[in-house]
C-alpha cells in the first residue's frame, strides 16, 4: 500500500502600491478590491476553483507575507534546496 501525504497549496494575492504611497490610497485601494471581493459572482468564480476569499486588511496582509517567507525559508534551508 502507497503511503499517502496530504498536499496543502497556499496562493497568496494581493494588491501592492509603492512604499511610500498615501494611507489614504492605501485605504481605498482595500476598500474597493473588499467591495468587489464580497460580490457573489465574484466570490462564486473564487470558491469554484477550490479557492478561499480573505479580503484581510493591507496589515494583515503583509503580516501573512513575512511570515510565509520566514515559514518557507526554513523549509527551503533544512531541505538543503540551492538556487543554481
């Protein structure tokens, strides 16, 4: 009998601005992206390919992408995986 291993996928999306970009664009560029996240045909076509809509806040957002590259450096280094 084949062992089995469980095989989690994590996409992460986005939207990004420059660095320096306003809070306040900032703010309405989450705003907006949120509004049209929340649409049912938008959520449907989202959750029709396996896919979980967050539409966390740009904080949250950017937490989750520090952590997922501190997570998978780690992964990366104890497997030995080089760039070449």
């Amino acid at each position: 009998m084949a062992s089995e291993r469980a095989t989690v996928s994590l996409i992460l999306a986005g939207g990004r601005a420059p660095g320096r970009a306003p809070e306040s664009i900032v703010n309405r560029l989450h705003q907006e992206t949120v509004k049209v996240l929340n649409r049912t045909d938008i959520r449907e076509k989202f959750v029709n390919v396996g896919a979980e809509v967050v539409g966390s806040s740009p904080q949250e957002f950017a937490a989750k992408i520090r952590a997922e590259i501190a997570s998978m450096g780690k992964v990366i280094k104890d497997a030995g995986i080089r760039n070449e």
